[in-house]
C-alpha cells in the first residue's frame, strides 16, 4: 500500500494537503502480468530499454488510476470507477504525476509499494506447495530507478537534434523559448514524452 501526502493549490488559489491511497490487488497484478505480452514486468523493461518516455508515462497514468482507492470501515481499500476518474482529473494527481515522472527514484518506490503485500512469500509458497517448475510461477516485479543525470528522471529520446537546454536536462529560458523552432519544441515535447 502507498501512502502518499500531496500538496498543492485548489482553483481557488487555497493551498491544500491531500493523502492518496494506492494498491494493487494479486487479481489486478494478475491482470497486468497477461494483458502485456511476455508479462508486465517485461513490458516496462521494454519501454526503459527504449527509451519510450511516452510509452513510460501512459503506464504511470494506467497504474496511479488503477491502483488509486480509498480507504474504507474495518481496514478495507475500496476502489470506484468514478473516483479514479476524479482523481485522474484532479490537480492532486497533476502534482504526483509529476513528482513519479521527475524523480525516478520516487517512481520505483512508487512501483514497489502498490505491489500487493507479501507477494514474493505467497509466490515461493504457490511454487513448493503445488509443485510448479520455477519457470511458471511468474516473478515478482521490482522496479529499480533507472540511471540518468536529467531532472527529468528519465534520458530524452534521440529523435533529430535536440535543443541545447534538452541535452542539458533542463527547462529552457524564456529567451530559448522564444527562439525555439517548431522541431525545438517538438524534439522537447518528445523528450518530456508528450
């Protein structure tokens, strides 16, 4: 379970704290382990091998909007279609949408605490319990922040040449802006994985 405190302005200028809940259940990571081909974990070190920074962020979105819920009476996590819709329209999401993207350390945590609880026990269990070769009881992900100097938190995509404040992994100056090309912009956009 991921407890995560974020802070932010509502659009009335009022600053405001909000805790989101996150989790996967062993149902749902059983759901993202087969809707990917070779399993999730597969998928994601597909998409890193790539350098698919948009790729990367649609599974951000996909996993923060499936994992989200709130907590319910008696220690129960309860999830709602339109809650998650909510909340992936909401400012409070914007905010950890862009603390995941930009720290890549914070991403792996982020990857490793909606993993369902006493996973990789359960797993070993299943494993000498029924029997099973070792090669069918799939792993359990853990997800380590990949190596990069960008404040990004991931290396922008070699699509063309890219703008100087790019390659330097950081926000352009205004003057930059305003002298940007479109291909500038959308070599910048790319790397941002927009």
């Amino acid at each position: 379970m991921l407890k995560q405190t974020v802070s932010y302005e509502d659009i009335d200028g009022k600053p405001r704290t909000e805790t989101i809940y996150m989790n996967l259940t062993e149902a749902e990571l059983a759901e993202l382990q087969f809707s990917y081909e070779g399993g999730f974990e597969a998928h994601i070190k597909s998409i890193m091998d790539r350098g698919d920074n948009a790729a990367l962020l649609r599974t951000f979105k996909e996993l923060m909007v499936k994992a989200y819920g709130r907590r319910g009476d008696e220690g129960r996590f309860v999830k709602r279609a339109e809650w998650a819709e909510e909340f992936a329209s909401s400012e409070a999401y914007s905010q950890m949408f862009m603390m995941l993207a930009t720290d890549p350390a914070k991403a792996a945590t982020f990857f490793n605490d909606i993993m369902p609880k006493n996973l990789s026990e359960r797993l070993e269990k299943l494993k000498t319990t029924v029997n099973l070769p070792a090669e069918n009881v799939p792993a359990v992900p853990n997800f380590t922040a990949p190596k990069t100097d960008s404040p990004f938190g991931f290396t922008p995509v070699e699509q063309g040449p890219l703008p100087v404040w790019v390659t330097e992994g950081r926000f352009p100056t205004k003057q930059e802006l305003e002298n940007a090309s479109p291909e500038d912009m959308g070599a910048w956009q790319r790397s941002l994985g927009r």
